[in-house]
C-alpha cells in the first residue's frame, strides 16, 4: 500500500471531492477547514506531490498539527521528493501523536525511514510510557539517573531487544548490526529462540564507567533477573555477555540451569570470531589461549570431570584459569565439527548428567578421559601466540591507546612514514571498521589485518571526533602495528 498508507484509510473514511481549481483552495480564505482538508487528500490521491506540498503548507498554517493522517501524508510527500531528514521529523511528529508505527512501516514512502534509528528512538520513547516488561522499567530507571541527554533508546522487537547507548549514528548501527549476526547465528546452531521476554542493553557512556564498574577487571555483566545487559565497549565483553542474555533465555524455556563452565565457555567462546564466507564462523585466538599454553606447559591442566563439577564461586576463583580451560573446550568442540550437536546433546540429557560429560560421549562415541587426551594432543599443536606480529604482518603504523574502546580502536600515535601516516590519520582518531568490518577492540583490527593479502588496498573508517571519514589504505610490511 502506497500513498500514506492509502491516506491512512482514505482519512478515516472522509469524503473526497475531486477538485477544480487545487490554487482557489489554497489561496482563498473562505475555503472551510473541510474544503481544504478534502482538496489535499484527493491531490494526494492523484499524485501532485507539488500541489499536495502546498495545500498541507496552508492548512498547517490555518489549524495547527493537529491531524495525523495530514501530517503522514507530510512525512510522505517529503520523503517522496527526497527530503528525507525533514520527512523523518515529521514521522516522528506522527508517532508522538498516536499513530501505531505498523502504520507507517505499510507505506512504501515512509517504510525506509521508519529504519533509522531516529525514529526507533521515537517508537521506543514513546512506547516506554506503558510498558511494564523489566527491561523497560530498568531503561527508564537507568535514564533517570544518568540522563536522558547521552543514552538514547532503540528497539529490535524482532530480536527482543532493546539498547540504550550513547554512540553516535553511525557506531551504534555498526553496534546493532553486529549484535544482529551474532544472535541469528547462536538462534539458528544453539539455542532455537530468542529470549521470551526482552533484554535490555546498556552500553556504558565512558564518562559514567568508573560509576558502573567498580571492580578493576570487570567491563561487562548481565543480571537475567532484571533482564539486563551492561558492558563498556562493543567488542569481546558485549559479545560475551550477549551469549548469556540469549543462553538465559533458553535456559528458562527449557527450565534448566547449565553448569557454570558451560555458561561462561560458550560466551568466552564467542569473544573473539570472524564469519567465513559460507557463513560459519571460525573462533579466534585470544589471551585466554596463551594462558592455556602456559599451563600446558607447567603441567597444570585441570582435569575435565574437576572443572565439569566446579561451583560457581571456586570457578570464579580461579577465573584465570577456568576461564580459559572453559574457551579451550568449546573451541576445540567448535573445529571439530561438533559444537551443534554437544548442545543439543546436552540439553537432551541434561537430567541425566548436568556437566556435560555424557553429552560429549554421545557425540565422539569415546569414553570422556579419551576424548580429553584428543583434546590436550590438539592443545599441544596450537601456536604459542597466533595474533602475535610476524615480520610479514600487514600494518598501519598506528600505536593503540590502551584500555580505550568504547567503539573502535582510538590512535595514540601515528608512526611517521607509514601508510597511516600517509593517509592522512592522528593521534586521538577512532578507527571503527575495515572493510565493513567492524573493529571495536586492537585484537579484532590486528585480526583483520592479518587477512589482508600483501598490496592489497583497504579501506578504514574512522570517527574524529563527531564526524565520520573514510580513507584508502594499503598496509605494508612493518615491525608495527
């Protein structure tokens, strides 16, 4: 349906009189508030956008914003002649007046529209008022006490999710849409269904960070009692704790609670990962492996069946090392084929034996203490250190500045005579995608980096302060990053 939604049922059912002279109506001020309403709709109706434009002009000036289906037809006649910043204030103007989004998402003119976050914003706000789920009643509280100003709502009702972030425009998508791909992928291999109720998420304004965490290693967390996802930046700690946003919603479908190795090494797991081109996703090495390599090394590996049963709070505990036993699994799970099949194992047998163990017999047909020597062989043959510089690294010359990402990798120096410099790039510049690809932490650039083949040219876009930039680079050989 075009036409504002076939002028939002023809006006609610008004009469249209097919007019003789569109201008007289315009111009005369004895035209009645009816006259002139029915001469826009049936200009509408015949496609005069010009025409249509001027007798809305007229009318808004007579008798004020007080019709919705006038004002839609606005947004729509705007939006049709390219105007799209101003016909987006306009949908906003109609959402604010009561008009249900449904409505406007059935218009081919405004549908585009109604997908920037401007007007998500606006449906969220709006929608707010009534809503009693957790989730909405903690993004108003957490408004309340930071501010309305810097954390600005969006909606994914398809995901049931909803964000309160500070990013600007461009970040924040490059957030949703990341975020997006992530939960698809864990929906369609894992866990069959986004949660049942919605989930907020929270990305922490810098300025308010030493407010939320309080706890030095701490950067990301999720309460499921109150549906809550916090997390300081948008890389490893959000994926992280997405993974536990969508396990706790299955978890309560399912009316189980998994071992707490199992909750914090699937979302460990998906820390750091990149998609192939057939769609799979590949797990990528992180600090975590390099502590498992330390350990094997020591002989100070734990043994499956004593992690399997660990409370929460002696895994906590020995988080250093937990942690990592536990990405160490899923990830040797994960390339042999059989992260899928574990889970749904799992949760099939989950009263039998809640650990795990029998879920990973069923799958590899051998007995569990075998299939942890596999597992401690593959250990062996990992390097040492993969994400570490080569002397054949592809580079930038750029210096990170540590323990600054809120939504991309921020320059702390830019090295003289490199294809960064050359390009144009400085100190205090926030690189935030590659390719397309974002980079919200050093270890997810250094990663795309390493997939650059030698001469190749990319390109980088990076925030400088507010505004946004793009610029062509080809990275070379370079002992820095």
């Amino acid at each position: 349906m075009s036409r504002s939604a076939l002028l939002f049922s023809i006006a609610l059912l008004v009469a249209v009189a097919l007019p003789t002279d569109f201008a007289l109506a315009a111009e005369t001020d004895a035209a009645t508030r009816g006259e002139l309403r029915s001469e826009i709709l049936a200009s509408e109706m015949r496609g005069d956008d010009r025409q249509t434009r001027q007798l809305l002009a007229v009318y808004f000036e007579r008798y004020g914003r007080d019709d919705p289906a006038l004002m839609m037809a606005k947004a729509a006649v705007l939006a049709r002649m390219d105007e799209n910043e101003i016909a987006t204030d306009w949908i906003v103007r109609v959402i604010e007046a009561g008009v249900e989004p449904e409505v406007m998402e059935a218009d081919e003119d405004l549908a585009p529209l109604m997908q920037s976050r401007r007007v998500r914003e606006a449906v969220v706000s709006d929608d707010a008022e009534g809503s009693q789920s957790e989730a909405r009643q903690q993004m108003r509280a957490w408004r309340e006490k930071f501010g309305t100003e810097r954390y600005r709502p969006d909606a994914d009702a398809e995901r049931n999710l909803i964000m309160l972030t500070s990013l600007a425009d461009e970040s924040h998508e490059l957030m949703r849409r990341d975020l997006s791909r992530q939960g698809d992928w864990l929906v369609e291999h894992l866990f069959s269904a986004y949660p049942d109720d919605e989930v907020l998420l929270v990305l922490v304004d810098p300025a308010d960070g030493s407010k939320v965490f309080t706890q030095r290693d701490v950067a990301g967390f999720y309460e499921h009692s109150k549906r809550r996802l916090v997390a300081q930046g948008t890389g490893f700690t959000l994926r992280h704790e997405y993974v536990h946003a969508l396990h706790y919603g299955d978890m309560e479908r399912r009316q189980q609670l998994h071992a707490f190795w199992v909750l914090e090494g699937l979302a460990a797991l998906f820390e750091y990962y990149d998609y192939e081109p057939d769609g799979s996703i590949t797990f990528l090495a992180c600090a975590r492996e390099e502590q498992m390599q330390r350990l094997l090394a020591s002989s100070s590996l734990i043994r499956w069946r004593d992690l399997f049963s660990m409370s929460q709070m002696n895994f906590v505990a020995k988080g250093r090392n937990t942690y990592a036993h536990a990405r160490s699994i899923f990830q040797f799970l994960a390339e042999r084929g059989h992260l899928d099949a574990w889970y749904r194992a799992y949760v099939e047998t989950f009263d039998e034996d809640s650990t795990g163990a029998k879920a990973f017999e069923i799958v590899f047909g051998q007995p569990i203490e075998r299939i942890e020597r596999r597992w401690q062989e593959w250990l062996r043959d990992r390097p040492r250190r993969p994400y570490a510089l080569r002397d054949d690294q592809m580079a930038l010359g750029i210096e990170p500045r540590p323990n600054e990402n809120h939504d991309g990798v921020k320059i702390l120096n830019v090295l003289p005579d490199t294809p960064a410099a050359d390009a144009g790039l400085r100190r205090g510049d926030v690189i935030i995608a590659i390719d397309g690809e974002t980079t919200p932490d050093f270890l997810d650039l250094r990663y795309r980096l390493m997939r650059i083949e030698p001469g190749a040219s990319i390109t980088i876009r990076y925030r400088r302060d507010e505004a946004f930039e793009s610029v062509v680079i080809r990275p070379q050989r370079l002992s820095s990053p």
